[in-house]
C-alpha cells in the first residue's frame, strides 16, 4: 500500500546497482497498474538466464496486451471470445480473463500468435504461482494445451 516509497527505495537501489534484476522486476511490478508501458522499459534490460526472466516476460506481455487495439484482431470465430478475455484483463479480472483465455486456447490455440497462451501465463508469473486465481486455472489450463 505504500507504493511511491516502494518506488523511491527501488529506485535507489537501481540508482547504486542497476544491475539488481530483483529490484528491477520489483520496480516494473508496482508500475503494472499506473503504466505498464513504463513497466515494460523497466523490465526491459533483465536478460535470458536472470531468476527474474519470467516476471520481465509477463510484464512485457501484460503490457503489450493492455495496448493491443480490438479493432486490428483477426477475424475469427475466436475473435469475440478473445476480446472479452482481453477486457476481464484489462479490468484486473483475471478470474474471468483466465477463464475465457482457456477457452480460446480450447478452440484456437494459435489465435493472435498464441496470445491467449501468454496472457494466461503472465498472469500465472505476475500474480505468483499459489495465489488462488492461479490456483483455480492452472489445470484446466495446462490440459487445454493437449
């Protein structure tokens, strides 16, 4: 709940180590929801092999799902399915998101160059893998890759 501290210790940190692919990851994280943008350049130099790789992935494609624009999605029967996903998503109703990402997945894997794969995934890494919701989809989502 103390966001802008978080922000300023972080950034100290970064300021003194800017190699601390902990607290870069950390950075990009409290940024997620006032700039994912932001969060993405963040996360930008955390490199393949970091412990922190996985999370500046999922910040990298939250971001770019958050600024996917609806109208340029192909079309497919999917299509409809997939830009409710993407709304749940964009609202932080990830329960929902999830739920409709699996479908689509069910039906059109590869739909949007796998999109409804790697949103499900980032929301696995971003929100932790014991957290509920994770908790909720994880199986039904790792059967619907089968």
């Amino acid at each position: 709940g103390k966001t802008t501290q978080a922000r300023k210790i972080l950034e100290r940190i970064l300021g003194e180590d800017p190699a601390d692919d902990r607290a870069r990851a950390l950075l990009a994280r409290s940024w997620l929801g006032d700039d994912p943008r932001k969060a993405a350049e963040i996360v930008a130099p955390i490199e393949p092999g970091s412990k922190y790789e996985e999370v500046a992935e999922a910040v990298r494609t939250y971001a770019d799902l958050l600024a996917t624009d609806e109208s340029t999605l192909p079309d497919a029967p999917v299509r409809p399915l997939f830009v409710q996903a993407l709304r749940a998503y964009r609202t932080g109703d990830f329960d929902e998101a999830l739920e409709k990402f699996i479908e689509v997945i069910r039906r059109d894997r590869w739909y949007h160059e796998d999109a409804a794969r790697k949103a499900c995934i980032s929301v696995f890494k971003l929100l932790g893998e014991d957290h509920e919701i994770t908790l909720k989809h994880r199986k039904d989502f790792n059967r619907s890759l089968y």
